[in-house]
C-alpha cells in the first residue's frame, strides 16, 4: 500500500514531466528524490498539475519562524512552494534551494563566484515539516506511553498495545542497558536509551510510509541525538574514565602522551560516527529505494516495471529491518559508551 | 562534507534538541519510571513468590523429616518406657520375694524365741514342782522317823557330840 | 564527484564491504562453534560491524 502510493506520486510527477516536456526524465527524478530528502516549509503529500496547468499541492502550510533583526513569524503558504517571495513587515523572502534568504521585492538573489548566494540569510527557526513531524511523533509517545504506563497503576500485567512494547522495554534493560552499562548504573540511563530506541525507531519507520517525511536523514536531528549522548557521557565519567583518556594506566610514559590526544579525539569521533551512521544509512536506503522505484519510470516496458516494483518491494523489506537495527545499534552504542564512562576500575 | 554543512539547518538542530530532551524529561517521569517501577516490583514480586515457594517445600520437606524423626523417637521413647516398666516390675517382684522372706525369717525366730522362752518357763515351772515335791517329802519322810523320844534323842546326841566346843 | 572521487568511494565500500564480511563470517563460525553464546557474539558482531561502517561513512563523505 505504501508503494503503490509512493509509485502514485511518481505517476502525477511523470505526467507533469511529459506534459510540460522539457526536463529529462532521469534530471528530474534525481531532483524529486532530493527534494524527497530534503526538509521543507510545508506539509505537502504530492503534487499535481491540474487541467488549467496550474501546479496544485496536497498538503498544508506550517508556520516560519525568522529572528531578522526581530521575531518574524507567518505562514509558508506566503511561499507558494517557493514560487513566489513573502513579504513579511517591510522585508522580503525568498526561498533558494529550500534555504530563506533575505531578497528585495522581485526575489533577486546574488550569486558569487562559486554560484553560492550571498544573500543575507536570517536566522531561521521555522517549525518546518521535520519539526512538526517530529512534535508529531513525540506527542504519539508520550500518550502510548503514559497510556500504558497508567495500565500498571491497576494490573500487574500490561494490557493492549503494552503486551508488544513490554517486551522491547524489557530487551533494551536486559539486553543493553545492564551487560553494557553495569548493574550499578544503568538505572540512570534507562530514560534517554528507551526514548531514543523508541523514537528513533518510529521515526524511521514513518520515513518509509510514502508520507515523505524523513526525520532521521536530516544531518541536524542525528547531530542533535548524537550530541546529547555526547554530553551525558562527558557528564558522567568518572575518575576512571577521564583516566583512562588523560593518562592510560598500564603503559609507557611516552605512549601515554601519545595516547591523551588520540582518546580525547576518541569521545568526539564517537557521537560523530554514531550521527553520521543513523543519517547515512537512512539516506542511503531512501536514495536507493527511490532510484529503484525511478527506474519504473525509465525502463518503461513490461520486464523492467515489474522487475523494479518486485525489486523495490524487497528492499522496502531490508529497510524495515534497517529502521529497527538503526535506532538499536544507536542505542546500543550509546550505552556502550554509557558504560566506559561510569565504569570502576578493576585493577 | 560540504554537503552536510549546507544541508545543515540550524533550526532544525534547535527543534530537535528541545523537542527531544522535553520528550526524555516527560517520558522519563511519566513512563519510564512508573513502567520500570511496576515491571521491577513485579519481577520483584515473582521472585519472592518463588522463593516462598521454595521455602515451603524446604519447610515440607522439614516437616516431613521432623515427624519422621519424632515418630522415631516416639517409637524409642515406648521401647525405652517399656524396658523400663519390665524392670521396674522385676525389681518390685523381686523387691516382693525378699520382703516375704524377711518377713518369714522374722516370723519364724519369733516363733523359735517364742518356744525356746515357753520351753524355759516349763522347764522352770516344773523344777519349782519338783523342789515343793522333794520338800513335801523330806517332810514325810523326817516325819516319819521322829515319831519316838529315843530316836529324836539320839539324833540330838548325836549332832551335839558333833559339834565340838 | 570527479573521476578520484569516485574510486575513492569505491575503494572505501570494498574495504568497508571486506571488513563488514569478515566479521560477520568469523561470527558465523563463531556461533556454529559456541551456540550457547551467540547473543554475546552477536552483541559484539554488530558493534565492530557498526564501528566499521561508522568509519566508512565518515570516509565516504570526506570523498
């Protein structure tokens, strides 16, 4: 069902392409997978061009929120999907390569000599499709989980929906929080791994729906996981863990000089690679089921539309498999690194 | 990397970050912990069970043995109690025979002095006879023989020339 | 991407890809060895194979 809807929006995109007939079909589905990536100003499913030629979006708009010398607030409708500038208060909008920047009133952008703007961009944080859909997805969690939270309050047993979740909440506790972060400990860190486990999870699981959302192939959501178990690391290791950075027991003076910079680059490269993973894999999996999907559209006879709808439907398959092991191999190094920090020393 | 940088969006970052940790905080107090709670209290309480359940069996188990073991020592208490009323009943029948035999003996040299003081008392009363009888007849017989003057002058004579002045 | 750009990324997914596929294979034999202990030899097949990829990445982007 997911496909066939994804497949859906390729057709009204394909039509668009052969009626207005002037950009070649491979240019342009490598743009509308790109685009697919991409976050945007507003909610939109698909879009279509009607009879009259009009470009019509389904969707809806959500607010822009710009800190331009002032706060700045209106609704990206004002964008017309970045066909048209907004003029908010006496300045001007416009939307470049999904990027606001500051314009005059016909949208002029200035380019430099490398073909990058260099139109002031002002400070945005609008609540864009990736915020609202990660307010979404929050919002879900908090009631499936204070839903079943409360279910305890009466029964020792979990009912509905908790009978699935229990056994994932018990696997995360037993399987990852406790051999990796220690008996003694992991209780303080069973809040951030369950909530990262889960939202990471939902969120890439959404990212397959033919939504077109895509929360964790953004560079800054992964940063921003990636930066928390960063910190809740450094916060808490021990004696023992910046001992073993600073001044490794057990070796050599002069390897230990050698050793302080590389273990202290060490804990940064970690939550980097951990952001890195989570976005590339999500990204690569979208990229590749998308272009496989675009093939239909190439191929254009009967061996290869099926060929890449059969193709397509096995690696929707994989990357359902990638969603879940994603968000548990965060997890699970996240509590790994957990663990280094607040471990005794045994020696 | 370059791409990363430009796909970089601040707000986004900004979103995420408080988004996610508001979402940690509320989850963390309103479903974590109360999740982790009842699951661990009912861990908890599994395990007690079991445990209770073991120590019933032990208790059993223990019960079993102690009225095994009582009902031993019960069984060795009777023997005991029994070998000790045979004794007792030996001792008091043999007690019996040694009384009887004492009292016997008694009865007897009762019986023996009895006899022996009567026998003498006998023996007395006729030596008393005999005596009174040989005096009655001394008496007779003295009588008798000084019926005549002559005789009893000779007699004085004669004892009257025994004694010598 | 340029024409080294691109044997570069390559290069990196068949390092990548060789090393990914030695762990695994060593985790196999591992498991068919010790079945009793294929959780932790999981556990610890799936964090090297993260590790890897994690470098790969990093390398791919650089590229």
């Amino acid at each position: 069902m997911a496909l066939l809807l994804t497949v859906n929006a390729f057709a009204k995109e394909k039509q668009h392409g052969e009626e207005a007939g002037e950009k070649d079909l491979k240019t342009e589905i490598k743009e509308y997978i790109a685009h697919h990536l991409l976050d945007s100003y507003d909610f939109s499913l698909y879009s279509y061009t009607n009879d009259a030629g009009e470009h019509k979006y389904v969707g809806f708009p959500l607010p822009v929120i710009l800190w331009d010398g002032g706060l700045k607030v209106f609704s990206s409708s004002k964008f017309h999907h970045g066909e048209t500038v907004a003029e908010v208060g006496g300045n001007h909008y416009a939307l470049y390569h999904n990027k606001i920047y500051k314009t005059d009133a016909n949208g002029t952008i200035n380019y430099d000599a490398d073909h990058h703007p260099t139109n002031e961009k002002p400070l945005d944080f609008s609540f864009t499709k990736n915020v609202f859909f990660i307010l979404l997805v929050s919002i879900i969690m908090f009631l499936i989980f204070s839903r079943m939270a409360k279910n305890y309050k009466n029964s020792a047993m979990p009912t509905g929906f908790g009978r699935l979740l229990e056994p994932i909440i018990l696997y995360i506790r037993d399987d990852i929080a406790r051999p990796n972060i220690g008996e003694k400990h992991y209780r303080r860190f069973m809040g951030y791994l369950l909530t990262v486990f889960f939202f990471v999870w939902i969120v890439n699981l959404f990212g397959l729906t033919p939504l077109g959302v895509n929360v964790t192939n953004n560079i800054a959501v992964t940063l921003a996981l990636a930066l928390i178990t960063y910190f809740i690391t450094t916060f808490s290791g021990n004696k023992n863990y910046w001992g073993h950075i600073f001044w490794m027991p057990g070796v050599p003076t002069p390897m230990k000089i050698i050793l302080a910079p590389i273990e202290l680059l060490g804990t940064i490269i970690k939550p980097f690679s951990l952001m890195i993973r989570l976005y590339a894999n999500i990204t690569a999996g979208h990229i590749v089921l998308m272009s496989i999907i675009g093939l239909m559209f190439i191929f254009k006879n009967w061996i290869g539309s099926p060929l890449s709808f059969a193709l397509a439907f096995a690696l929707s398959l994989l990357e359902l498999l990638v969603a879940a092991l994603q968000a548990y191999i965060f997890t699970m190094l996240s509590a790994l690194y957990f663990g280094a920090a607040v471990e005794e020393g045994h020696h | 990397m370059e791409k990363l940088m430009n796909e970089f969006s601040f707000g986004l970052f900004f979103w995420m970050l408080t988004i996610f940790i508001l979402l940690v905080v509320l989850l963390k107090k309103f479903a974590w912990k109360p999740i982790l709670d009842a699951v661990n209290e009912r861990e908890e309480g599994i395990r007690k069970a079991m445990d209770a359940a073991e120590e019933a069996k032990k208790e059993m188990q223990n019960i079993s043995a102690d009225s095994e073991r009582l009902l031993k020592e019960a069984r060795e208490e009777r023997d005991a109690m029994l070998k000790e009323a045979r004794e007792i009943k030996d001792k008091i029948v043999a007690d019996a025979k040694e009384a009887a035999q004492l009292e016997g003996d008694k009865m007897i040299q009762q019986a023996q002095a009895t006899i022996e003081s009567e026998k003498k008392a006998a023996v007395a009363d006729i030596k008393n006879q005999v005596a009174s009888l040989s005096l009655d007849i001394a008496e007779k017989v003295l009588k008798e023989e000084l019926k005549d003057g002559a005789k009893q002058e000779k007699l004085v004579a004669d004892m009257l020339s025994d004694v010598t002045l | 991407m340029q024409i080294p750009e691109i044997v570069g990324a390559g290069l990196i997914v068949i390092g990548a890809g060789l090393g990914i596929g030695r762990i695994g294979g060593q985790a196999m034999e591992a498991i068919a060895r010790q079945p009793e202990a294929s959780g932790k030899i999981q556990t610890a097949m799936l964090i090297a194979a993260a590790l890897i990829e994690g470098i790969g990445f990093a390398a791919l982007f650089a590229a």
